[in-house]
C-alpha cells in the first residue's frame, strides 16, 4: 500500500508539468483558478466528514446497523450540501464577470463534488480499508494522468483538461461507493431530517476548522486573481503544487493514523502521546531536509517544471519552502486535540489564521503579486503552528507530548 500511496504523491508532480508546458502559464493559472473555487464547494460537501465520520466509524466498526445509520445519515447530509453549492455556485456564476469568462470549466470542474461525495473516505478509514482507499485514488489519478498525456494537447484544450480531471475523479467515486456498500454489508436509508441536524451540529466545529484551512489556502488564489495576471496565477499555483506534495505526503499520514490515535485516545492515554512522539521525532527531521534540498535547489527544480526560467518563482518558492515544516509540526497537536474531543480550539486557532491570512493577502497582492500572497499563507500557517502548541502544551496540559519529560 505504500507503495501505491507514493505514486499517488508523485502522479501529480508527474503530470502539471506536463500541463504547463502544453497549456502554458496563463491557461495553467486560469486551471488553477477554477479549482480553488470548486476546492471551497468541495469542503463544504465534506463537511469535516474526513475526521468526525473517521471517527465515529472507527468506534462502531463492528457494528454493521450502526455503521450503515452513520452512512445514511452522513451521505445525505453530504447530498443535500452538493445540491445547495451547485445553486449557489450557478448564481455566482451569473453575477461574476471574470467566474462567466470560466463558466465551463468551473461546469466541468464541479464534477469533483459528487466525486468527492460518493467516494466515502471517511468510511473506508474508520473501517480502516487504507488499501482500497489508496488503490481508488491511485486509479483516479492514474487514469487522469494517461488521459491528459494522451489528449491534451495544446491551450485549445484547457475544458478537455478539467473534463478529464473531474471525470476521471467521478468515475473512481462510483467504484468506491459501490465497493464499501457491497464489503461492509451496508443499507442505505434516508434517515430523517433530525439525524441530519444532528450531523451538522456534531461536525460544525470540524467542518468551521477544514473551511478555515480553504479560506486561507484558496482564498489565496481567488485574491489574487484580482490583482495579477493569469500568468502570475501560472506561477503561483506551479509553486504550490510542489507545496502540496509535502502536504499529500503528510495528509496521507495522518489518514492513516488517526484511527488508531482515535481508540487510544479512549483507553491509553501514555501509550497515545509516546506513539505520537515516535512519529514527530521522526517525521520532523525528514520533512525538514526534504525542504532543505527543495530551498537549495529551487531555481533547477522549476527549470525542469516549468521548462523556462523563472526568477519569481525561484524566490516564492524559497519563501513557501518552510510551510511543510510547520504542517508536519501540526500533525501530532492536531490528532491529540481532535481525538479528544477539543475541536473548538482548534477552530478558534484556524479562525484566526485565516482571518490574519486573508488580510495579509488583501495588503501584500497588489503590490508584490504572488510573493505577497505566498507570504500571506506562510503566516497563516505560523500561527496556526503557534496555536495547536498553546492548545497542547498550556491549555490542555493533559495532551502535552513534551511537559511530563520536561
């Protein structure tokens, strides 16, 4: 399975360059654009399901009744959430002038939503199915990565490109939904409009802390779209995306370990932090060198990204480099908070990162493009860093990792 995990990292750093070649970096920006907008619909669908679904599944895993009532329950919720957005997103579209110019490739990228939807990630990780989770995504995004070598071909394909993408995503969801109702003996039934209150009262704290992260991270490229060219969009988003490998990376970690964090959260409390120590010792001295190289080597990095030379996005990607560093910091205070049950203060920590994200970006744009808005996320994340620390170390003294061998 890890090995399955890997190429889905990969795949991805394997096929934008790719695309930025044939479609340039204009054509690639405005790609770009489009799925931040979708990425906001995308995590209100989800509604946090990716960690309170996880775990909830993880503590009933054993009984089937009940986890086919959280299915119900879940799905629908996420059903009606995708039928707003897609109203909502139409409006949008009606009143923005520069979202009508993209009025079909945000059509054809909105596929990603019940995409997203039908793949029940949270069910398979609760269940703790990690390899057919990671084969459904391998699939996905193999698939997407043969189809755009094979069919994109030039800037006139730039609709094809995000066809393809949202297809390719649609298609695995399909697979997954099917496949989890039929190996976990699942029955779907609309489960009434008080269980569905019930799921967005106990996922609303979750769900205020994931929006948190797209309102900073993809807010980022809405923002700046206002003040930049397509082409400095192109940039950006080149940047991020060797960003988000160490995300992906890091994200698939924490997938995978939330479930067992999650049951010794219920019984062994020692055992929990020494298990979450062992991993940060060891994952913060690889993320940190892995970013070290990447800083180092940053102008022939993008040399063979992007196929040009580009002294912009040499620099912001020397300014962005510390953000997985800060990200894999996250990861231990994060699951402590989640799994017992304080996911208030994370949302307060993510409100604010956010909000001082946002605002950072509104002043820096305009007047130093990309590089103000790659400073912006980078102080978002700091202070998101800061707060998860506080939250474990001083305000809930219990979860510290560090205090007890001090």
């Amino acid at each position: 399975m890890s090995m399955v995990q890997a190429i889905q990292v990969l795949l991805p750093l394997a096929v934008f360059p790719y695309l930025i070649r044939v479609l340039g970096l204009g054509q690639f920006g405005q790609l770009n654009y489009a799925l931040a907008i979708v990425h906001f619909a995308v995590v209100i669908v989800d509604y946090g399901l990716t960690l309170t679904g996880t775990r909830d599944v993880a503590v009933y895993r054993h009984q089937t009744d009940k986890v086919s009532e959280l299915f119900s329950a879940k799905w629908s919720l996420q059903l009606l959430l995708m039928l707003l957005l897609g109203l909502v997103l139409s409006f949008c579209i009606l009143i923005i002038p520069k979202w009508w110019e993209l009025r079909w490739i945000l059509a054809a990228s909105f596929l990603l939503v019940p995409a997203n939807m039908l793949l029940p990630t949270w069910l398979l990780q609760g269940m703790e199915a990690f390899t057919a989770l990671a084969w459904f995504n391998f699939i996905n995004r193999a698939a997407y990565a043969l189809l755009v070598v094979f069919l994109v071909n030039g800037p006139n394909d730039l609709l094809l490109t995000a066809l393809l993408n949202g297809g390719s995503a649609l298609a695995a969801g399909l697979a997954g939904w099917w496949w989890a109702r039929k190996k976990f003996g699942l029955k779907y039934q609309w489960p009434g409009f008080k269980s569905i209150v019930d799921s967005l009262q106990k996922g609303w704290a979750v769900f205020i802390s994931s929006f948190s992260i797209t309102m900073y991270t993809h807010s980022a490229v809405l923002i700046l779209g206002f003040f930049a060219s397509d082409k400095a969009l192109g940039i950006y988003a080149a940047v991020e995306k060797l960003i988000l490998a160490f995300r992906l990376g890091l994200s698939s970690l924490f997938a995978v370990i939330f479930p067992r964090v999650s049951q010794l959260a219920a019984n062994d409390g020692k055992a929990l932090r020494t298990f979450l120590k062992k991993i940060q010792n060891l994952l913060l001295p690889l993320v940190g060198i892995g970013v070290l190289v990447m800083a180092v080597l940053a102008q022939p990095i993008l040399l063979l990204v992007t196929g040009t030379h580009l002294p912009d996005a040499v620099y912001l990607l020397r300014w962005m480099a510390p953000i997985p560093v800060l990200v894999a910091l996250n990861l231990a205070p994060y699951q402590l908070l989640l799994a017992h049950h304080h996911q208030k203060w994370y949302a307060r920590v993510l409100i604010l990162a956010a909000m001082a994200g946002i605002v950072a970006n509104l002043l820096l744009a305009p007047a130093f493009n990309a590089l103000g808005t790659g400073i912006s996320v980078l102080l978002a994340e700091g202070i998101i860093a800061a707060g998860l620390l506080i939250g474990t170390e001083w305000r809930y003294r219990s979860l510290s990792l560090w205090r007890k061998s001090l």
